[in-house]
C-alpha cells in the first residue's frame, strides 16, 4: 500500500475514533447534568469554553502544524481527549453548581482544544495526500468529513446508551481506554508521509489575506451559528421534555432523544459524502462549485425561517413535523458544509494550508460558540422557536457572505 494511502487511512482513522468520543462526551455532559438540575443557560454554558478553545486553538494550530508537522498536532489532539475524559471520571456529582460549572468547562475546553488540533490535522493533511483532479479532492474531503459526522451521530446515541446503562463515571473511563488504544495503534503504524514542519513558519502568517478564505470564513461563522442555535441545547432539552412526558422514564427519554440526535447527525454526515456526486464535482471546475455556495445558503435559509415562523405561530405544534423540518435543514445544511470545507482546501494558498485551514476552523469555532450561547437563552427565555428564527436569521448572512466569494 502506498505510503499516502496509509497515512490518509490512518489520520481518517484518528479522527473517526476522537469524533466518536466527542460526540458521545457532548450527550453524556448534556444530560447528566440536566438531570442533576442544571438549567438550559448553564448547560450552554457548559460547552461554552470548549468553543472558545477552538477558536483560540484554531487560531494557532496552523501555525504549529506548519512549525512542527501534521503528526505532531494529530496525536496531540488524541492525548488531550484522553486527559480530558479522565477528568471527569472522579467528579463529584455533589460538588455544588458553581464549582461543578467551572470544573467541567476546563475539561470542556481541554476537549475543545483537543477536538481542534484533530480537526486541523486531519482536514489539512488531506491536500498534501490527494491531487484536486476530476473532482478527486472534493470527494476525499466530502468522505473525511462526512464519515466524521455519521461517526459522531453514532457517538450520540452511545453517549446516551452508556449513560442509561453504565452511568456517568464508567462511560467516560471505558472511552478513554478506547481512544488510548487508538492512539498507541497510531504512534507505531503511521507513515511518515505527511506534511512536515519548517523552522521559519511565523506565527503572523495565520492571518490569511486571500480575500476568498476570509469570506467564506465569514460565511462559515454564521452558518455554523446557524445550526448550533438550536442544536446544541435548545433542540436535546426540547425533545427530552416532550419525550419524558409521554415515556415517563428518563432512561428510556435518553435513548430516544440520543437515537434521534444520532440519526440526524448521521444522515446529515450521509449526504456530506454523497455532495460531489450530486453536485456534479467531477464534471464542475472549482469556479462554477464557488458559485453554488451562496444559492445553497439562501435556500437553507429560507427553509429555516419557514420552520421557526410556523413553530412560533403554533400553539401546539407538531412533535413529527418539527423532526422532519429538521431532517430537510440537516440534509440542505449537509451541503453547505461540505461545500464549505472543499472550497477552504481549494482556497488555500500553497505552502500554507494548516494555516488557511485553521484560520477558517478558527471562523467555525467562533461561530459555534456565537450558537451555543445563543441556544440556550433563547431556548430559557422563548423555548424552541427563537432558536429557530434566529437559525434562519445567521444562515441568511451567511449567504450574503458567500455571495462574495464570485467576486
């Protein structure tokens, strides 16, 4: 097997596995302390730090990348999950909420950082590693990514399964057992074939000024905003409480909430690997892809605004009909997104990927914490359709900053 070929496998295998992880962590946490009283501004909160350490780790993980190579960031990323994980093994569920709050953001932050620097490596190496030919690059990133996000659906439903089976306490050490078994396998097999680091990387040079990266960096901010606007808080805790009023059996809530989170996050990974085929990338040039990014916008857009307007007019609305408005913002988000992260390592300015990339990741993180704030005080002060509306209302600039990208 060729060297590249093995490394793609092997960091493609890194970052399934921390996904995995990451996604089953955000419903164990989320959860767990709504079950412990925690209101929806303080769970929001909870993963408050987490964004944050993205943006500040994406900000400087291209530059450490391109100082002291792709492998480096890679495996730090997976040792700092293990950390972090560990941590929460021993907390005291008792603590009292405002110790508890700031414990579990430091580990949530750690995870953040760790989640980033994974991210950045795994995205950056994949242009050293497959030429951008008949659409070969776009559908590599759109495997990547999609496989990463069905990965991290599946993390969903086995973060609620192991807390309604094993609990807290045991879940996060067996996942942290898992992930180091994961990263000694990695330290031993991975080739050195990607990208190494040079001594004269500057850290200035994170600052991209190539004005595509910057739009659709922008574009990427609100778009993720978009999403986590009702995703991370305001949509689990919505769907929790109307499931516990008709089950009547908190376990059995986990398990349906957790079920549907992962089949959302799972189909909406589906169609992110199927984009290319279906938007013609290998007969497209990357010129004619950039102009599809902002009409996919306005199209998300506008179905988001519908959903929360009916939401918001309704006094009782449809639980089924809110899920399948979602499942059609999942499958039109999808791709957004993977349209997004093909253009960003086509953008990207040679001889600096990690750089462009994570300046850009940087811009998603930003975006994610702008959500989760958002998520849960609209969720606490309106319920779900404030959430919603305002979903609409960022996909909207985000469209509006794609629509720079042909000029």
């Amino acid at each position: 097997m060729k060297p590249a070929l093995t490394a793609y496998i092997g960091v493609s295998a890194a970052y399934w596995s921390f996904m995995l992880t990451d996604g089953a962590l955000r419903m164990l946490v989320l959860f767990h302390f709504h079950g412990l009283g925690y209101s929806a501004i303080e769970l929001a909160f909870l993963f408050l730090l987490y964004e944050v350490a993205g943006i500040i780790t994406n900000l400087s993980a291209g530059w450490i990348a391109a100082r002291f190579g792709l492998a480096s960031t890679l495996f730090a990323g997976l040792i700092l999950q293990i950390v972090a994980l560990v941590m929460l093994v021993p907390f005291a569920d008792q603590a009292g909420i405002a110790l508890s709050l700031f414990y579990v953001m430091c580990a949530q932050g750690l995870s953040g950082v760790a989640k980033d620097l994974t991210k950045m490596s795994a995205k950056s190496s994949i242009k050293s590693l497959v030429p951008d030919q008949d659409g070969q690059l776009f559908r590599w990133v759109a495997l990547l990514t999609g496989a990463k996000n069905a990965i991290k659906g599946l993390g969903f439903f086995v973060g609620a399964a192991l807390l309604a089976s094993i609990g807290f306490k045991a879940s996060l050490a067996s996942m942290a057992a898992a992930l180091t078994i994961i990263f000694l396998l990695l330290m031993f097999k991975l080739p050195r074939a990607l990208p190494q680091g040079k001594k004269d990387a500057k850290f200035k040079d994170v600052f991209s000024q190539n004005s595509h990266v910057n739009w659709l960096s922008l574009a990427r901010v609100f778009l993720f905003a978009g999403r986590d606007v009702w995703f991370v808080v305001a949509l689990p805790i919505f769907l929790f409480t109307q499931v516990y009023a008709i089950l009547g059996v908190k376990t059995d809530a986990f398990f349906a909430v957790g079920a549907f989170m992962a089949i959302w996050v799972i189909g909406y990974g589906y169609v992110q690997a199927r984009a290319p085929k279906w938007l013609g990338a290998d007969v497209k040039a990357s010129h004619r892809l950039v102009g599809m990014a902002a009409p996919w916008a306005f199209a998300l857009a506008s179905l988001q605004l519908f959903l929360g307007g009916w939401v918001a007019v309704d006094p009782n609305p449809s639980l089924l009909l809110i899920c399948l408005g979602l499942f059609a913002f999942g499958g039109v988000f999808a791709i957004n997104s993977s349209l997004h992260s093909y253009l960003i390592i086509a953008f990207a300015g040679a001889g600096r990927t990690s750089l462009d990339v994570g300046f850009y990741y940087m811009a998603n993180a930003a975006g994610r914490f702008v959500g989760t704030l958002a998520s849960g005080i609209c969720y606490y002060y309106g319920g779900l359709a404030p959430s919603l509306l305002l979903s609409g209302l960022f996909v909207l600039v985000s469209a509006l900053a794609a629509r720079k990208l042909n000029h």
